[in-house]
C-alpha cells in the first residue's frame, strides 16, 4: 500500500492530526452535551450495536402516556422510549446467563444445539432464514447470516442487526458499516474478498433495544457452527455481546482489549464497536491498535 493511499485510510479512520485538534474535539464534546437528554448518564462503554439508531419519541403523548401522567410516580410505567434508554444504560447481564450455561442446563436447547452442529453451510443459511426459535421473528424484515468469503482466515463478529440490516440482509451496513470497511482495508481486508462478517444475533431486536440473555443463547448455536465451517485464523470481536458470547465472560471492552483471548483454540482480539467509534472519535486510535494485533496475530500464524 502507498503511502498516499495509507493517509487517505488513516484520515477516514479519523486517525490523521485534523481530526483530532483541540477546537474540533471542544466543539464536538460540546454540541453533544447540548443534545443529550439531562436524565441519561454519558455512556463510558460501547453499547450493542443496535442503539447507533436513536429511538424515535413521538411528539404528541399516547392516551397511555397521559394515563400514566396521572398516577404517583411510583406506579408509573416507563414509555417504551424510556425503557429502551433505561436498557441501554443498565449494566450487562452476568455471564452465568450467557448462552453456554442456559444449552448446558435446558435439554431442548442442548438437542437443538446438537442439531444445527451438524449443517453444512448451504443448510445452515436455510435454518436460518426459516428461524421462529425466538419471538424476534415476528418482528423481523429478513435474517442477517453474514456476508463475505465463507474461507476467510479473518472473522468479524458484531452485535445484533440494526433497522439498515434488518432492511437488507447484510451486517454491518450504514455509516457504522463504512467506518468498519474502511478499518479492514487499512490492513488490507475485504468484506467481498478475505474476510467474513456476522453478527452474533441473526434478528434485529425491536426498537434497537439490548438482545436478552434468552435471545443470545437462541441464536448462539448459529454463531458457534459459523465459526466452526468458517475455519477462521483470528476472530475481531467487536462490542459486548459479541465478546459475552464468544468468551463466556463478563468485563468492559477497556477491561480486555490490548490481548489475545481464546475461543476453541483460535485467538480472538476485542476492540470497540464502529457505532461506539461513530461518537467517540479519540478512541479510534486504540481501534487502531486493535486492527495491528489482529493483523499481526495472523501473519504469526500463517508464518507458524
């Protein structure tokens, strides 16, 4: 790569000196501080993938919302807005209800588990599109399998489909699906061509709300017979629920970022998810980082 087509990647990556001056971040911090709602904490953490869409709050209260206006404040129930804010904002869910321990526990899950770890990949594609496991097909436009070269050495993993990708079938579309690319061709990686995407949930959740721990471990058998017929050499993993999945654990992106982690013998490095980046744009840089470990974690593989 020439050193002119590396600056033009590193200027959208937001990593060159312009976009980091001291007048632009001030202003940047604070035009968001005006807009952000008084009553919601500033997120310090990345959030799921689908809360890059703002949740639209109707002008006009609902005859619900002026019920509820009327009665004390402690029997008032959150409008559906609320509630999404409240769920962003509120702590993971521990890792003793991510996906591993619920197929370990539920028989009918271990069976159905046990059943698509035997599909090929021409099957797999099948089951999912045809999915009704979960109650987040009734809301769904079309299933989110993934797109790019099912032999890839590199694998990224995201979160769960956003109103773009529940549009299109395709992960990682919209402005969070073009920072993404543009991170990937910065060490030469093609979404059409030597990489794989996916999502850890298949479905978009309505109103871009947090997956449940009931819906991850639903949807984990698909991700964990992806990775196994993928065959990847590394696996980016970016975002929470990605990591709580792949991992098995609970911690903040700052918490595990920097080092190789394991999922069934393959490394896998976490890095924030693009949405986060989206608003945080000083953190790119770690981002950055995360993109040269994964890199150089797979050429010591290939040479090894």
């Amino acid at each position: 790569m020439n050193a002119a087509r590396r600056e033009l990647i590193l200027e959208e990556l937001g990593l060159q000196p312009q976009w980091v001056r001291r007048s632009v971040l001030n202003e940047l911090a604070a035009a968001n501080e005006a807009a952000a709602p008084a009553v919601v904490p500033a997120v310090a953490e990345p959030v799921a993938e689908a809360h890059r869409s703002a949740v639209p709050v109707a002008d006009t209260p609902t005859p619900v919302a002026q019920e509820s206006a009327a009665q004390p404040a402690s029997q008032r129930r959150p409008s559906p807005a609320q509630a999404a804010l409240m769920h962003a904002d509120a702590p993971a869910q521990r890792s003793d209800t991510a996906a591993p321990a619920n197929v370990e526990q539920d028989p009918e899950l271990r069976r159905r588990a046990a059943s698509i770890a035997q599909l090929d990949w021409e099957a797999l594609q099948g089951s999912v599109a045809a999915c009704t496991a979960c109650g987040l097909c009734k809301s769904r436009n079309r299933t989110v399998f993934g797109v790019g070269n099912p032999e890839a050495d590199w694998l990224v993993v995201g979160e769960a489909p956003g109103a773009d990708e529940d549009r299109q079938g395709e992960p990682f579309v919209g402005q969070a699906g073009k920072l993404l690319d543009s991170m990937l061709d910065a060490v030469g990686r093609k979404r059409q061509e030597n990489v794989f995407i996916l999502n850890t949930l298949k479905c978009r959740p309505p109103q871009n709300r947090n997956p449940t721990p009931e819906e991850l471990a639903l949807c984990a058998p698909y991700l964990h017979r992806q990775v196994e017929l993928i065959k990847p050499k590394v696996i980016f993993a970016v975002g929470r629920f990605a990591v709580q999945t792949l991992l098995g654990r609970e911690a903040s992106i700052a918490s595990l970022r920097g080092r190789l982690h394991d999922y069934r013998g393959i490394p896998v490095v976490v890095s924030y998810h693009p949405a986060y980046l989206l608003r945080n744009l000083p953190d790119k840089i770690k981002a950055w980082q995360d993109l040269l470990l994964a890199r150089d974690t797979l050429a010591g593989r290939q040479d090894s």
